[in-house]
C-alpha cells in the first residue's frame, strides 16, 4: 500500500499569516477577538478559545479594549467604517490575494463597470470583495448561472463590465467563465484572482484522483477551499472522504486499495495532517505488510527540518539567497511577488525600506525586484522576501567604494542618539559624530531628525560599520558657493537670501553662501529700536548689494526699497494747501507732532492749534486724536512739514484784526519755535 501526500496541504500563506497574527497578538498580552472564526477549522478554534480569543459577528460587539481581527476573508469597507467610528482596534489580517481583489473592485466599479463575481456568494469572501463595490455588481456560481444572468441582463454584453472570482473558485469553471465571457461580451476586463494556492491545491488534487485507488480530503466541512477540493476529487475517484480529523478514519474505506491519495485544505493545521497519515498508517499495517508510505509524507513530517524542507520543495533555493521576482500584487501593508519555480513571495512594508514608505505609490504590479530570501515555507511554496536586505548588502559595497573614492552620498536622518546622528543611505546605518554633523557645532542636532542630507564616508570599522561626515561636504559647497558669488556680484544687484542672525545694530543674511550685514537704518524707513520689528531669523527677503570691500569680504545690504520711502510717496500725494486727516502722536512744548502718512510726521505749532490763545497743546489735543489739518508748508531737503488747525477755522468779523496782527507778530516766533521743536524731537527719536 503506497500513501501519497500533496505537496501543497495544509494552511495556505493567508490563513497562516491570520493565525499567526493571533497568537502574536496574544503573546503581546493583547485581549483578541476575531470576526468570525478565524479559520475553518474547529480545532484550532478552540484551542484559540482556551486562550481567551472570542469569536464576535460585527465590531459593535468588541469590548473595551479587545483588539479585533479581520480574518484572511477580508470584510467590505463598512465594516472599517464602523469599527472607525467606534473606536476599536484593528488588526488587519486580509489575505493579500483577498485584498487585491478589493482594490480591483472598488477601482473598476469607481470607473462605473459592472463587476461580475465568481463565486458563493454567501462566502465570507465573496461578501467582503461586495462591500467594495460602488457600482452594479452580479455573482454567479457555475456556468448555467452565467449564462442565466447575461441572458436576463443583455445590456452586460456591451457595457463595460469586469471579471474576478473568489480566490478559492473552482479553476476549471473560472476558465470556462472567462472564455464565454470573452465571447459574448464587447467590453469586458477580466481580472484572474484565484489564488496561486488554490490553483496548485486543485491541481494536485486532481493529478492524484485520477491514479489513487481512495482519496482522502483533510479539511473543515465549512471550508469553501476544502469544499472545492472535495468535488475535484469526487468527480475523479469514486472513493473519495471527506474528515476534519484523524478519529474519522475507517479502515473498510483501503480494503483492495493500492494506492491511497491525501490531500489537505488551505485551513487545515499541519498537526492533523501528521495524525491521519500516523492514523492511516496503523490502520493499513495489519492490512498490508508491504505498504509504504511515499518518501515525501514520511519526510515532510517525521525528519526534514525546515531548511531540508525548503530544499526539496524550492529546488535548491536557499535563505540570503537573492532572487528577481515580479510584482503581482501590492497593498497598503506588503507585496506579492513571483520569483518563478512555483514560489510566491511575500514583501512587508517593514522588510521594503527601512524608512516609511507608501507601497501602493511606491510600487506598481509588473515591476521587477530584487529580494534576499529570509524565510522558506515547504508546504505552500512560499518565501518570506526583503528587498531592506538586499539594499543593504548592495549598499554597504557603495559605502566601502565611497569611502575609497571620496564620493558624496544622500541619505535621511532617523536617529539622533549620544554624540551624534545616525543617517540611512541605501539601507545602511552610517554614524555620523557630533563634530561632523553640521556646519556649526552650535547647531541644533534635533533640527537634523527627518531630514536629507548628503555626507562623505571619513571611516569604515569592523563588522560594517561606517562612519561619516555632513561637515565636510557643507564646508565644500559653501566654499564653492562663495567663490561664485564674489565672482559674479555687483553693487546695485538684487539677490534672495536668509536671515541667518539679529544684532542690536542690524541682521546678517546668507546671499548664497556669504554673509552680508543690512544695518538697521536699511531696514525699514520707519525709525525701529531693534532688527526683530521687521524680520526673523530663518526669513527668505529679497536684499541689494549696497556696497563690497573684497579685501575684507564684506558685503553691505539694503532692504529698502526706493519706491516704499513714505517721503516720495507723500510728495507724490500731497501739496501745500491741502487738507488731511492727521493723527496726534507727541507734544512738545511749542506743539504737536501729527501722523499725515506712516513715516512722514507733521508739526502743527502751538499758535496753530486754535484761533485762541493756547498755553499748552495738552489744553487741546489729545495723543491718538484725529484731527484735521491744513499742509501750510512742505521743505522736502529738510523733511519737514508744516500743519495748521487754525487755518480751517473761520474767524469772526470783529476779531479779524486782532487776527492779524496776531499772526504778524506769531510769525517770527513761529518759525523758530518749530525749527527748534522739530531737531528736539529728531534728537529725542535718535
């Protein structure tokens, strides 16, 4: 008697990875439940359950606290929906396959297509890849069902329509899908997402039906894989049984048998395999003396170790081997890569880059990759893949050949640890010390954290480490940049720089690799006590050259503008005569300073103010005050302006001599008084 174990049995990648997560989960000491059993297989749901892992319908039934996990099915989006809105924990564990059929669905119905599903349509799976869909959508089950609905809905043959299937759909009706979908519609696009798993599984399945004598099916009676599994073998041998454990067995089923084929579900534990093919060798020993139990069962789980394992089913592949695969699939959380020979590769976003990245701008389906090889899996012909690893070896042999060249290089400062920074470039960890970090050593190293630099390789130590400099090559580019600029500058040119510090006497600006100092008189028209009034350190201004001394190497600014001097725009706007709206901004003994425009102040003179006697601008008028003014005389040269109240008041009949004579006798007095008032004020604001 001669057992023959299918090399692809037991857990499929996705529902070992959804199991897996469980049990990291609860050796984290997280509180789990899962949406749904978290496989088709009682068991294993009980076990999950003696470990406190609680079975819940729909996030609203999660408890505080509990950590809920989508199962490899997937779910549609309102289920994120709801569990966003009432703020329980995820833990995605959507197969990869699963999840590439949701972006397919949501992309094409968002495009309007009516999307054609392939499969149960009371499956688990097939109600996730539904709440994806925004559009009209139709799910069939076999071909009488398809030709049924294009049959009902005629206008599917030429409206745009698009095809997938559940990944656990029978391949053989999904190829007759697609070839009558092809022929009777115009404009369809069908997508093949049957899982590369399920494909080998049924494959296989139907390989050994159709030369073993019995079949033996090992899987959970609510699997849909399983269940597929089962029809292929059934409609090949007759003597097909269906067991979830090895306590189903029946020694009547091997009676005549010489050849007995096992196969296994995508969620069935490598546990029960073992104990039917123990089971199934005890009952058939007293049978057969002869009976033998091929190599590969017998090695599969009983000697090889899982390095020996990965040998025979990988031919020869090996971990940090590297390989090329091509991208066949992308999420937010990892990639599905081809790298030939049957093998189905697995990307993490943490094993893509060692800085954060956003696969699905990142990576596109087709593209090719180069991979280091970290982890093998026999059964399913699946490999654990690092595209981090494989950069980093490459990067390191840049990094030895930088530092022999003196080559620049760009990276990303993620750590700022004690006595430096640590810089990523290419996936290799390079130090840089405190002393080699900035161009300043009074610069901050935090400000660094995040941020891409380009530094040179001063020292390569044991065991790859690497040491470099940020300093060196600041130091260079501003050496170069200086010598371009003094080259090239003029006096009169108008040149961007950044404010890089403040005095009391003025704010020194980078022009671009030099410093140039713009003195507080060039600041601003205005009279300002201190630089920080109009601008901060860090500040982008446009600057011009006023003046270069080449010997010294320095450079004097204006920020200024010509066409911003409040005195041609006064002259520009007013005249002598005119009457203006002025604000009272100081006294003086002989007056008042009003405010006509920002930085032109006019003096209304003490026998201006009234058409009275006044002994002091305090009896009428107050500071902030708007009044109304007449201009009476403008001297540019000076900057001086002359203003009057009494001017715009109308005098009366029998005061008009006293009037006069007043203003004759005021006139003298009036012109020194102000000259007077005027350089004390000047005095008082310098």
């Amino acid at each position: 008697m001669k057992i023959t174990l299918a090399k692809t049995a037991g857990f499929c990648f996705g529902v070992n990875r959804a199991v897996q997560m469980v049990y990291d989960l609860i050796n984290a000491g997280e509180k789990v439940c899962t949406l749904g059993p978290i496989i088709h297989n009682s068991q294993m749901v009980e076990e999950l359950t003696e470990r406190g892992v609680r079975v819940v319908n729909s996030p609203d039934e999660v408890n505080s606290g509990e950590m809920l996990v989508i199962r490899s099915h997937g779910v549609g989006k309102n289920v994120y929906e709801c569990a966003e809105n009432m703020g329980v924990r995820l833990s995605d564990a959507t197969c990869p396959f699963v999840a590439k059929i949701h972006k397919i669905v949501a992309e094409q119905s968002a495009r309007g297509d009516t999307i054609l599903i392939a499969g149960d349509e009371n499956h688990h799976e097939v109600v996730g890849i539904i709440g994806h869909c925004v559009s009209k959508y139709y799910v069939f089950s076999s071909a009488e069902e398809l030709e049924k609905l294009i049959e009902e809905h005629p206008e599917l043959k030429k409206n745009a329509v698009s095809a997938v299937s559940q990944t656990t759909f029978n391949a053989k009706k999904w190829d007759f899908a697609q070839k009558f979908l092809k022929k009777v519609c115009t404009n369809v696009k069908i997508f093949d997402t049957i899982c590369s798993a399920t494909s080998s599984r049924q494959s296989e399945a139907r390989k050994l039906a159709q030369t073993n004598d019995v079949m033996v099916v090992i899987g959970g009676r609510h699997s849909s894989n399983t269940a597929k599994l089962f029809d292929v073998c059934a409609s090949l041998c007759a003597n097909t049984h269906l067991i979830e454990t090895a306590a189903e067995l029946k020694a009547e089923w091997f009676l005549n048998a010489d050849k007995v084929g096992v196969v296994a579900g995508a969620s069935t534990p490598a546990g029960i395999i073992k104990e039917v093919i123990k089971t199934m060798s005890e009952i058939l020993q007293p049978v057969d003396e002869q009976m033998e139990v091929e190599e590969t069962v017998q090695k599969s789980f009983e000697e090889m170790t899982d390095e020996e394992a990965f040998e025979a089913s990988l031919n020869s592949l090996t971990g940090e081997q590297k390989v090329c695969g091509t991208v066949v699939a992308v999420n937010a959380s990892e990639i599905t890569v081809d790298i030939g020979r049957g093998v189905t590769g697995y990307v993490t976003a943490d094993e893509y880059s060692s800085e954060p990245v956003d696969l699905l701008s990142e990576v596109k389906v087709d593209d090719k990759l180069n991979l280091i090889i970290m982890k093998i899996s026999d059964q399913e012909g699946t490999a654990m893949l690092s595209k981090r690893r494989y950069d980093a070896i490459a990067g390191w042999d840049n990094i030895v050949a930088a530092k022999e060249s003196g080559e620049v290089l760009h990276g990303v400062v993620r750590e700022v640890i004690k006595g430096g920074v640590v810089v990523y470039s290419n996936n290799v960890r390079v130090f840089i010390p405190a002393s080699q970090a900035t161009a300043s050593r009074n610069d901050s190293l935090e400000a660094l954290k995040g941020t891409e630099v380009d530094f040179r390789i001063i020292e390569i130590g044991r065991g790859r480490r690497a040491i470099g400099s940020i300093r060196s090559v600041l130091r260079e580019a501003r050496k170069q940049a200086e010598e371009k600029l003094w080259a090239s500058i003029a006096v009169g040119d108008r040149i961007k720089g950044t404010v890089k510090s403040l005095t009391s006497y003025g704010a020194f600006v980078d022009i671009g690799g030099v410093d140039g100092m713009v003195h507080i008189s060039e600041l601003s028209w205005t009279r300002i006590k201190n630089p920080v009034e109009v601008v901060s350190v860090g500040d982008e201004i446009e600057v011009y050259i006023k003046d270069i001394d080449t010997e010294k190497k320095k450079i004097s600014l204006g920020y200024k503008k010509a066409e911003d001097n409040p005195w041609a725009i006064f002259q520009n706007n007013y005249s002598v005569d005119d009457v203006v709206t002025v604000k009272i901004v100081s006294m003086t003994t002989y007056g008042a300073f009003a405010r006509i425009i920002p930085g032109v102040d006019g003096l209304i003179h003490i026998s201006q103010i009234a058409d009275k006697h006044v002994a002091k601008p305090q009896d009428e008028l107050t500071i902030g005050q708007e009044v109304q003014a007449k201009i009476t005389a403008i001297d540019l040269d000076k900057k001086r302006v002359s203003l009057s109240i009494r001017a715009l008041i109308e005098p009366k009949a029998e005061d008009q001599e006293t009037v006069v004579e007043d203003e004759v006798v005021a006139t003298t007095e009036e012109t020194v008084a102000e000259n007077e008032a005027v350089e004390a004020a000047e005095e008082t604001a310098e």
